[in-house]
C-alpha cells in the first residue's frame, strides 16, 4: 500500500499549472495538518496493510516549517505502519527550502527529494512563473546531499514557448552537472484557464514546432543514456536502483491512499470470477469543501472500477513504461490472458513497428512512445 500526501500552498502560483494548488494562506498551514491527521483517522480502515511508500506534494510541502513538516510526519506515523517503508519523498521548491528544513526531513525518515528545476534560463522561468534560479537549485542540493539525501531528483520541461534546442540542450547539461540519481522531463501541457494558456490564447505566446518538441524530448533520451541514466518510463530517466518506486506503484496498480485536497486514492482491490476489481476516489479540489467534508466524517464517493476497466488501466499504465505489460503480471491480476482481451489489436500495432513483443512482455517502440495517446486509442475494448 502506498501513500500519499498533497500540500495545496505555494508561494506563487506558476502560469503553467492546473493543480489544485494556492498561494498564500500562511496562517491556515497548521490547521491544514490536523486536517490531514483527520482524515487520516477517519480513512484508516481502508489501508490494507503496511505502508511500502510515502509521497508528498504539491503544491509545495517545502512551505511547511520544518516544525510543521514534523508534526505532520509524526501524525502519520500515529496512524499508519510506516516502519516497512522504503521510499519516502517529499517534493520541494528550490525558492522555499532551507538545510533546517532538510534537517528536520531527515529526522523524521524522508530519504528522497523532488526538485521542480523546470528550466535553466531565467527567462524561461520567469515566463513558467518559477520563483527561484538555477543556482537555487544548485544550493538546494547541495543542502539536501548535507543534510544526507542522496536520492535527489530533477523535474525539467521543454516545449516552453520561446523555449530553443540550444535551450533545452544547456537546461539538460545544467541540470546532469548537479549529478542528480533521477530526471524527469515532461513535455508542456497548457492547461485550460491558466495564464500561460490565456497568453497562447491570445497570441502573446506561441508554442515550439512539435517537430522541435520531439528533437528535445529525443535529446533528453540521448543525453541522460550517456550520464548513465536509463529510461524506465515515458518521462523518467534514473541512475540503477533509483527509479521512483511509488510512481512504479501507481503504474502496476499497487492501492494507494490520498490524503489531502484535490488527493486521489485507489483502493479495495478484489478478485472474484470476473477478474480484478478497485475503487477510485478523489477528494474535493478547494480548501474549504475538503475541510467540511473532513470534519463531517464524510469520506469521498468512491467509483467501482469494472474488470474491463481494470484490464484496460494494466495496459495503459503498464505502456508507460520501458519494461511493458508483462502477460504473467497480467494473468495473475486478471484470471484471463491479455491475448484473449487485446490480442488482435497487439499484433496490429505490432505490424505497424508500434509494439514489441519480449519475452512475456508486450512493450512500445521508440515510433509508439511518440504517438502513445494514439496507440492506447486502438487497444480500447469495445
């Protein structure tokens, strides 16, 4: 079982983001965290299980003071298992954080740290909304590697409007000079209702060539494999033995609690004659909706998911990564072959250099990764 945690504050919101995420509200910062705690007690019952992975996020949990960030992780402890985990990461805003906060992060068991780098030019990120510099982010991991984080992982975008190769080859560069053990570089997705959308809008923005955006995602592959990175999934790249392992959860469909605004939770995996089947969760999206609901006792609607539906999220999620679906994991979880649901289309997809087909694992090519949303469009159940 996994868990996570959203923090909903940020200093300053970033024009890119959709994220249930606000600035300010510095005084409801501790009332936020017995409300979590709360939700916690009250969401017990339906953690099956010691928890294997703890993650917080945001937001910017780095806004917490590390006393704050301390009483939260101590609340936790309170009401989970938490002695079997073996991964805990908190993100941070290279803006926010100080080497008392990393200490107090330390103290209280956090060993990985996500970084939102972004970008290396300071154009770049003022026009993302950023608050910090690169050098920022320089000094934040060197606090981090003090405080004795070793586990430190890099969040880059490219496809930012304005945004040149020479650009995203220096954000890279810049970037694997700090010697992170993980990188992450997402492709920009302008959100509706952002400001950065507004601008696209309105013509004040424009966005780089999608032939551009596949060069810089290709020169991300390339250029991460000789730092001695590997690609384990769509956006992520590690050093060996660093991948994410609570993100590798949600993509094999291990059950997780969200615990906070805006937190999604899968959980109550069953098997029956029919095949494997959970509930799906989201909590509400604003402060003050969340808060009544929590002190209400209410817990979220939960939606069932089908066991076609659940068939369908094995290969979806499973297809992000570089290892694929693997036809055993899939018969285990399902109690039928992913020949007898997908089979036709795989070996489709496969004619048309889109699929692999490993051993026992079903997988996308380089062509498929690039038009994934296409592919997982095809391997549909009717």
């Amino acid at each position: 079982m996994e868990l996570y945690v959203h923090i909903p504050f940020c200093r300053q919101k970033c024009r890119y983001c959709a994220f249930a995420s606000f600035a300010g509200q510095e005084s409801y910062r501790e009332k936020y965290i017995e409300l979590l705690l709360t939700e916690a007690r009250n969401r017990k019952q339906e953690v099956s299980g010691p928890v294997s992975t703890v993650y917080i996020g945001g937001g910017t949990p780095s806004l917490l003071s590390p006393s704050q960030l301390s009483v939260l992780i101590a609340g936790l402890r309170e009401v989970f298992d938490l002695d079997g985990v073996t991964e805990f990461t908190s993100e941070a805003n290279p803006g926010t954080v100080t080497g008392e906060w990393f200490d107090a992060a330390v103290s209280c068991g956090v060993s990985r740290v996500s970084f939102g780098m972004q970008a290396y030019q300071e154009n770049l990120l003022r026009l993302l909304g950023r608050i910090h510099t690169f050098e920022d982010v320089r000094t934040c991991v060197h606090l981090a590697r003090k405080a004795g984080i070793s586990n430190i992982s890099l969040d880059l975008i490219f496809g930012i409007p304005g945004q040149t190769g020479e650009d995203w080859n220096n954000t890279l560069d810049a970037a694997l000079s700090l010697d992170p053990s993980h990188i992450s570089a997402y492709g920009l997705i302008p959100e509706e209702g952002t400001p950065l959308m507004h601008d696209l809008d309105a013509g004040r923005l424009t966005l780089p060539d999608p032939d551009l955006e596949r060069d810089m995602y290709s020169l991300a592959c390339e250029k991460t494999a000789l730092s001695g990175f590997h690609q384990y999934e769509i956006s992520s790249f590690a050093r060996e033995n660093r991948e994410c392992v609570h993100n590798i959860g949600y993509w094999t469909q291990v059950p997780y609690l969200g615990l906070g605004v805006s937190a999604a939770s899968m959980t109550g995996i069953s098997f029956s004659d029919e095949g494997m089947t959970y509930f799906r969760s989201v909590n509400p999206d604003t402060i003050t909706v969340y808060e009544q609901q929590v002190l209400s006792g209410i817990t979220p609607e939960a939606e069932r998911i089908s066991p076609s539906d659940a068939r369908f999220e094995t290969v979806m999620l499973g297809l992000r990564m570089n290892r694929g679906v693997s036809e055993r994991d899939f018969y285990r979880k399902h109690g039928v072959t992913i020949g007898s649901c997908f089979g036709g289309k795989l070996e489709t997809l496969k004619k048309r250099g889109l699929m692999l087909h490993e051993g026992d694992a079903w997988k996308l090519t380089a062509r498929g990764f690039d038009i994934q949303n296409s592919v997982l469009v095809e391997l549909m159940e009717e």
